[in-house]
C-alpha cells in the first residue's frame, strides 16, 4: 500500500458494450457504459479488429467529460483469448499484441481488452496490463487427466472473479492468498468451482462447455454415451448439439426460462418440476464443492460462493446445507470485475507483485 495517487483507466469490452472505469487507487470516481450499434460493429470482420474504434469512442467519451488524460497512471484491459497462462497481472508487449489480434485461442470482444490499453498507453507514456484472463490456467498434471488420451481436461473458468473473492476471503480469516486452501464456485449463467491452493487454482470444471454443474444455461456434464448416441442419431446437426451444451441446456432446457428470479417465482406457486430442477442445480454445485475439497485432501479454509446466482439467499441456503461441514461458507454475490482488474493493476503499481511477462 501507498500514500501515491494512481489513477487507472479500467477497459471491459463485450459483446456490444465498452464498460470504461476510473480509479484513483481503490476508489471509482468515473464509470460509463459505451454501446456499440450493432451495424457499426458489423463493418468489422472480426472483433479483435475493433480496437481503434472503441478506442476512439472511449477518448472521445473521457474527453466529454473532462478527464485529464496525462493524469493517467495504467491503463488495464480484461484479457483475451491468449495462450494458456497462470493467473496473475501482465504488462500488455509485443507479443501479446500479436496474439490477440491474431485470435491464437479464438476471436473475442475481449481481445480488444489488452490492444486497447496497449494503444493508449503508448500514446499517453503509461502502463498497460491485463488482469486474470479466462486462459489462466494452472492446474497440476493429475487434474488434466479425463480417462481418455483424445480429450483432456482444460481450465476455463471465471479466472478473474474467482481470483479476486480467493484474495478478499483470504482476507477475511486473516490469511494470504498465496497460504490459504479455499473452494470458490462461481454461480452465473456458467457455473465453475475451483480448488484454490496456494493462491494457485489446481483443479477447476471447464464452465463453457464441458463438465461440471449444470447451470441457468449450460448443460454442464451429462452421461457420455448418451450424448455420443444422441450426436450420432441423425436427429441433430452440429450446432444444434453445442447449443444443447451451452445456450439450451441446463435449467433452460427443463424449464423454459434462465433467469433464477422468473423461476424463483414459479416455487412459490409450488411447481414440482420447477423445484426439482432448482434444487438439482444447487444439489451438482454441492456434489463440485464436494469433490474439490477431496483435492485439497480435506484441508479446506474456506469456501466462497459468488456470481449473479449468489444474490439469491434461497438458492446459497441450499447449497450451505449440505457443504457447510467443510469450512465456513463466505458469500460475495455478483462480480465487481472493473474493481478487480483495477486491483490486479495496483497490486504491481503498489510493489506488492511484480508484473509477469506474456
């Protein structure tokens, strides 16, 4: 911690939007929400290729409002799709320029994340760096193993919000990251649960579109064989299949709806089947939960729940219940990521890490 005054430009590029935040060390002072019209974004062919353009609009957008540009200490920017890397903040370089424009894991909106910090940086003369990307990957061999050679198994998960709720439970029992044993599940739209060791995730579900939980939805893991059967059946093309997985699948495909709330309802007028499948959800989160403590071979500090879902005290009753003799059960609902990149930015501004190099 310092007594100097940083001021960070936060970037969190979707799909449609540019999230932009100021921070003068931990504290917002400015945040807006920049659409994008969707026929201006289709001028381009990919989405890494709209840097420059966001770029613009956001300086544009800080100037409107009277931000004194210079005063800008780093600029940090959500990661992309970038090689698989362990957590932790980066200074934005050539190289990893090269790969996020070029899409080494897929184009993303995100990609645009890192690109721009990098490109104001160098016109301001400050920092760029990248935060915890969805990439980070650090599980130990034995994790990676599924039981068959063509298929591992892969770390993608909510690598940013999930790090960040490690760090501030830590704090909470008066430990470190990097000495405490936690289990943190992310509950949104994907549901990822890791084994947090050492401030290192060792084991964590693919969330997108592997195994794990079923989510609002996400099909999460279902029998194999099945869905072998069901992809070879001529019934189903391809891309029907994977929105089977991701987009159609889990509490959705049962129930018709993915938001918790409309479901959450729906209990109340004691529906059957939407009970079942509200409780089976909150039931495999606790069966993810479960298995990550026998990771970290019982020795668990404890655990956290955060997400969108983790707004819902009736859904984290459930999941309490039944996971509540590991460890203490901690919740922090939603996810703050422009306060989260801003930290990872500070912790090497601060001198409390070093920036790593991509």
């Amino acid at each position: 911690m310092t007594d100097e005054r940083n001021h960070l430009l936060v970037v969190n590029p979707g799909s449609t939007t540019t999230k932009i935040s100021l921070f003068e060390n931990e504290n917002e002072t400015f945040t807006e929400t920049i659409s994008h019209k969707i026929e201006e974004l289709s001028r381009f062919n990919r989405a890494s290729d709209q840097d420059l353009y966001r770029m613009e609009i956001i300086i544009r957008v800080l100037r409107e409002n009277q931000i004194d540009l210079n005063s800008i200490t780093a600029v940090v920017g959500r990661g992309g799709l970038l090689r698989p890397i362990e957590g932790g903040t980066y200074s934005v370089n050539e190289q990893m320029v090269a790969d996020l424009k070029r899409g080494v894991l897929g184009d993303h909106p995100s990609n645009c994340g890192g690109l721009i910090a990098y490109a104001i940086s160098k016109a301001l003369g400050c920092h760029a760096y990248i935060v915890d990307p969805v990439v980070v990957d650090e599980m130990e061999p034995i994790a990676r193993i599924s039981g068959m050679p063509l298929i591992p198994r892969r770390s993608i998960f909510h690598a940013l919000n999930q790090k960040a709720v490690a760090r501030d439970t830590a704090k909470k029992i008066n430990k470190t990251y990097a000495e405490s044993n936690l289990i943190i599940a992310h509950l949104g739209g994907g549901i990822t649960v890791g084994a947090h060791r050492n401030g290192r995730v060792i084991d964590v579900n693919n969330g997108l579109d592997g195994d794990g939980p079923f989510s609002p939805e996400r099909s999460g893991a279902v029998p194999v064989g099945d869905l072998v059967k069901a992809a070879f059946s001529g019934e189903y093309t391809l891309p029907e299949m994977k929105k089977l997985i991701k987009g159609h699948g889990g509490m959705v495909a049962y129930l018709g709806s993915h938001d918790l709330r409309v479901i959450e309802e729906r209990l109340k007028d004691r529906d059957e089947q939407a009970t079942l499948i509200y409780e089976a959800m909150a039931y495999q989160v606790s069966k993810e939960i479960g298995a990550a403590a026998t990771v970290l071979e019982g020795k668990v500090d404890a655990i956290a729940l955060t997400g969108g879902i983790a707004k819902s005290n009736q859904f984290v009753d459930l999941i309490k219940k039944r996971v509540a003799f590991i460890a203490n059960v901690f919740v922090s609902p939603g996810e703050q990521e422009m306060l989260a990149l801003a930290l990872g930015g500070l912790r090497v501004l601060y001198g409390d890490e070093e920036a790593k190099v991509y």
